[in-house]
C-alpha cells in the first residue's frame, strides 16, 4: 500500500477536480493532523478507506456484512444537535459528507476505533472494551426497537445538559462568528443558496469564509450572517463532493444525492434548515444547531450512556435503509463475542501507526 503522504496527495487531486479547494486551508489541515491520532483519524476518511480495504481478507464476514446506507466517516465528534421545525432540540449525527453504500460494520467499527483512540489520548475515561460494549448494545436496542429519534424536551435530560453546557452559551458562539473576517470574493452559487436561505429576502448579510472541521477542511465554506427581527442569524454553505470511498474503490462519482436520501429515510427528526442547492450544503449555524466536541463534554460525564446513544443513533440511519431491519437482527444474533473492540483495535493501532508517519514525514 502507497503511504500517507502520497495517498493524502493522491486524494487531493483528486477531490480538487471535483471541487475547488482552499490551499490555505489544506496547509492547516496537515498541520492539525500532526497534533493526535484522534485528529488524524478525523482528517483523513481517505486513508481508512484504503486500510479497511486492505484488511478485506483479514477482516472476514465483519466486511461481508449487508449493505447499507452509511454515514462513513463515523466517529465520536460527528454528533450534535438542531432545532426541528417546532423548535424542539434534537441530538443525533450531524455530518453526512461522506455518506455511501458499505456493510452495516463499517460505521460501527469507525465509531469504536474513535473511541479507542480518545481513550489513548485522554479524553474518555471508560475502558475500551467497555466503550465497544456500550456501543454495540445501543445499536443492537436501536435495531430492536426500530429506531427512536433523540428529541431532547422531555427525555434525555442528561444529554440535553450536554447540549445546553456553558461552552455552548449564545454570547461565546456570537462573539467567533462575529470575529470571522468578512471574505471579499465570495462564490455567486453559495452567496445565492444563503440569500436564499435566510427567512427573509430582504435582509443585509455579512459574507465571510469560516475554518472548521477536519474531514471536509479545505473544501470552500462561507456563512451568510445577518440581523433579523431582533436577533442574529446564521447560514453556511459548505461545497459538496463525492465520498471518499468512491476514490478509494476507484469508481466514477455518480450524481445520485446521497446526502438527501441518507438524512431523509432515516429515523430522525429532520432539520428544516439542511438542504443541497446547487452543489453547497446549507445548514443553519446557532448556538444549539452545531458540532458537539469532546471538550464541550462537562466533566464527571456518564460516558458509556453517551457512547449508548451515539450506537442506538448509528442504528437510527441504518434503519433508513429499506428492508434493513430483518437483515441487521438476524446478523447481529448470529456474531459472538468481542468482535467489535478487537476489530476496533486493530483499526485504531493503525491509525496511530499512519499518524506517526505523517508526524514524522512534517518534521522532516
């Protein structure tokens, strides 16, 4: 197998004649790869794509498992939360860049590989095959149960206080998009999917580029800021691509919308505000309608009940898949043991093993 540093230029050229990329922001992509396996592993779907693929053989009927519609690019800090169309909180995956067709596995053993890593790097406290368990026993209990959506009004009192901690606080999240630097070349298609998808049409926005994330980091991404009746309001337009995993298996990029079907098949409480228009993802940007980080976890945190909901979650979107249900009980009753901490392990030693040849290849 080629490595990392050829792979990682590789995928690049790649998605830069799909989409236009941001150099700058790619530069601080490979810089934030170097700082932990965790980050790394976050950064770079493309090159689990290629180990998962390499392991085929090794990993035996975990990669014959039944088809489903995956998230992909799983792990612990790809969940969040949004409002509903009546307002309510709701917690669930919140990133679908790389949503594709894989064994039902996959996403379980991406998820348990982030958790073994941040338990190597501090941020978890649980022992990794117990966070695997916890896991597990949520996605099998979501299978089970058909599905439930995670709406954080009368239940979930626990996971709304996550949502709802002091690192989330309004005047914190008005004070950086208001540090964001007004951006003077804003692209036409995602200045008009904004415009668009303000509440109203005669509002003054502010234009600006923003910096996040890991995966998607270097893809062009602006956010519409405005005032409106009162209050500020926020929209960002980030460019879409095809998964990595179509890179990874060498096929051509289809035109289906996956992201769509992915969000609006599976079991959940839709967000009003996400939607494709014309190749930019839009989404509502507020202080409850983003990313939860593990720091934005508090402290003295119940983490297996968390790492609970995340598996029951995972079950929530496969379930979207038609027909999955009756697929997923009888494959589940029929594997034994601790297969998924020790597929896990074995992922998350290679993950840490990539990132330090990447760290090493930096320094040189």
């Amino acid at each position: 197998m080629e490595d990392i540093r050829r792979a990682t230029r590789r995928y690049e050229t790649w998605l830069g004649g799909l989409i236009p990329l941001v150099p700058a922001d790619l530069r601080t992509k490979h810089v934030r790869m170097r700082l932990g396996p965790f980050l790394f592993m976050r950064a770079t779907f493309y090159r689990w794509c290629q180990l998962w693929h390499g392991r085929t053989r090794d990993l035996g009927d975990v990669a014959r498992a039944a088809p489903v519609a995956a998230v992909g690019d799983l792990h612990l800090e790809n969940f969040g939360t949004w409002r509903d169309s009546d307002g309510r909180l709701v917690w669930g995956i919140n990133d679908f860049d790389e949503t594709t067709t894989l064994p039902w596995t996959q996403d379980l053993v991406r998820l348990a590989a982030s958790a073994h890593l941040a338990i190597y790097t501090d941020h978890l406290a649980v022992r990794r095959r117990s966070a695997c368990e916890a896991i597990l026993e949520g996605y099998r209990d979501g299978v089970e149960a058909g599905g439930r959506p995670f709406v954080l009004e009368e239940m979930h009192g626990w996971l709304r206080d996550v949502a709802t901690s002091e690192l989330r606080h309004p005047a914190l999240f008005w004070r950086k998009m208001d540090g964001l630097r007004t951006a003077p070349d804003v692209d036409r298609g995602a200045a008009a999917a904004i415009a668009g998808a303000m509440p109203s049409a005669d509002l003054s926005i502010r234009y600006a580029r923003r910096v996040a994330g890991l995966g998607s980091l270097g893809r062009p991404r602006f956010v519409g800021i405005a005032d409106w009746h009162g209050g500020r309001i926020a929209r960002e337009a980030k460019a879409m691509a095809p998964s990595a995993w179509v890179w990874a298996c060498g096929h051509s990029p289809d035109t289906v919308d996956r992201y769509t079907q992915i969000i609006t098949r599976a079991v959940r409480v839709p967000d009003p505000t996400v939607k494709i228009v014309g190749g930019w993802l839009l989404r509502r940007l507020a202080p409850h309608c983003a990313r939860i980080e593990l720091g934005d976890l508090p402290s003295g945190r119940d983490e297996e009940r968390l790492l609970y909901a995340m598996g029951f979650e995972t079950a929530n979107v496969h379930l979207g898949t038609p027909r999955a249900r009756a697929v997923l009980r009888r494959q589940l009753a029929a594997r034994r043991g601790n297969w998924l901490h020790e597929t896990a392990k074995t992922f998350a030693g290679d993950v840490v093993r990539e990132w330090k040849e990447w760290r090493g290849a930096q320094r040189g």
